[in-house]
C-alpha cells in the first residue's frame, strides 16, 4: 500500500464516507492517506483527450450521484464508497463518449441549480 502511495501513478481521491457534494478530488500535495481518505488509481489509460481533472467532474456530477443512490451506496444525504463499488461504475470507453457523457451531467447540473 505505501508503495503505491509514493508512486507516481495517476491517482484521485475519494472520501469513505462523508455528505459532501463533491466527494472526489485531485490533490497533488497528498501523498500518505489513510482511513476516511482513499486513493483511486488509474487502472487502464484514460480515453484520449480525457484528464482526471474530468473523471472527477463526471463523478462528482449530479447523474453520477443519482447513480450512486441507484446502487445503494447513500444513506440520507451520506455516500459511502468502497474500492470493489467504484470498480463497477460505468465509465464512458472513449474520449467522444466521455465528452458527451460530461456535456449532460453540465446540463444536469444547471438544471438542477434552476430547480433547486
């Protein structure tokens, strides 16, 4: 575990378990974390054009968090991920298909902040 924590593998964080709205992050000044705070390592490539700046928004966005309840990882208002739930995500395979993907959680988004 130390190992991949001083790597220097492509990586984003996570809270455990926490009511943020935005539960994932980049950080690039973290390099030891341990108990609320997991790291989420690239597994594969990203699409071509794609940062984990964008994974991120994606998975911070409003349709991934109404897929997140949908999985039942909420309680309430709290979010609980584990390694083994983030790896069963649907991701998008492509850059096109991501960059579509991302438009729609923008346009979710906004839709929700007129509602809300």
């Amino acid at each position: 575990n130390r190992d991949a924590m001083v790597s220097d593998a492509d990586r984003f964080y996570s809270f455990v378990k926490t009511r943020s709205g935005e539960p994932f992050f980049v950080s690039p000044n973290v390099v030891f974390y341990s108990g609320g705070v997991m790291g989420v390592f690239v597994k594969d490539e990203l699409p071509e054009g794609v940062e984990i700046e964008d994974v991120v928004e994606l998975l911070n966005s409003d349709i991934y968090r109404k897929l997140f309840v949908s999985m039942q990882l909420t309680t309430g208002n709290k979010l609980s991920l584990q390694p083994s739930t983030l790896a069963t995500l649907p991701f998008p395979k492509t850059g096109e298909q991501f960059s579509k993907v991302l438009q729609l959680t923008k346009n979710s988004d906004k839709n929700s902040e007129k509602v809300g």
